[in-house]
C-alpha cells in the first residue's frame, strides 16, 4: 500500500494506538517501530519488574499520536515529501552499531540469559503442578528476581565503563 493522506476520523481512531495511525497512512516501517517500541517498554517494564521505564510511554504515545494527525492535515506536496523509515535503523549508522567488537557475544549472553530464565520458570510451574512443594514455590520467588539483578549489574556495568571512558578522555587531554 502506497503511503497516502487518509480518513481523518478513521487516522483520529487508529492514532489512538502508537504506530496504528501511520500504518493507515503507509507508513509502514515507522508505524512498526512505534508500535513495537510501545509494547517492548511494557514487556521489560512487567518483565524485570521495572515500572519507573513506563514514564516513557504517555511520551512516546503523545509523539505517535500527534504526529500522525499531523502528517494526514499537512497538504498533499508535503505530505509526499515525508519518508517512510525504522526509527532505530535509518537514525544511526547499522553498521557501527552491529559490528562492535563484542556485539554478537554481548547479543548471544543476554539470549541464553532469557532463555535460561524462560527455562527455569517452566520447570518450576511444572515442579509445583506435579508436587505442590512450598520449597519450589520460595525457589521460584528467588529465581523471579534473577532478570533484575542481571540487568541492574549490567546498567552498572555500564556506567562504570562510561565514568572510566571519560576518566581515560580526560586524563589523554591534560597529558598533551
């Protein structure tokens, strides 16, 4: 479907829902990206128990919301000059973002860290079905909480790393 100004009604309804309103213009990849970062921030924000992450939401709800009615009011010969783009891909260069050292071993931990996580709430929901242990019950409890812990030693991480980066910067420039 080409990209094209749309119902103003219908653009009002669908812009309700971040990305909907500019899927229904065309904007396919743009809508996507709205949409999926939308639900992301809710699946991390429920996931590691992280409910300060949602302020994010009413932002990037508002953005969608008016930017999408803003781009069905604007005339024709403008309205055509927009482009259709992912908003984490064309904002950055893709390569030096995939290709750092350690990308695909940072990217390969974190995907045996969730499915290690995925794994062992399984076999507790499946320990207590069959056993109806309170121990398994208290083990789940502890285990629920190793994704935060993960993540929070990972933010540190981090910003150690980024606090020494700089200290390293700082310390080249005195010695010049």
């Amino acid at each position: 479907m080409m990209k094209k100004q749309r119902n103003k009604f219908n653009n009002f309804i669908l812009s309700c829902l971040p990305g909907a309103g500019h899927m229904y213009q065309g904007f396919f990849k743009e809508g996507t990206s709205l949409m999926s970062l939308f639900f992301f921030i809710i699946l991390i924000a429920g996931w590691l128990r992280f409910e300060p992450i949602i302020f994010i939401l009413p932002v990037l709800w508002f953005y969608s919301f008016f930017d999408s009615l803003n781009r069905n009011s604007v005339p024709e010969e403008e309205f055509n000059k927009f482009e259709d783009h992912f908003l984490w891909i064309d904002s950055i260069d893709a390569d030096k973002f995939l290709k750092p050292k350690g990308f695909r071993t940072g990217l390969a931990i974190v995907l045996i860290l969730i499915g290690m996580d995925v794994l062992i709430q399984n076999i507790f929901d499946i320990l207590s079905q069959c056993f109806g242990w309170n121990f398994v019950y208290r083990l789940e409890y502890v285990f629920s909480y190793v994704p935060q812990i993960i993540v929070a030693i990972l933010i540190i991480a981090v910003g150690v790393h980024l606090i020494i980066g700089k200290k390293k910067e700082l310390d080249k420039k005195e010695e010049l």
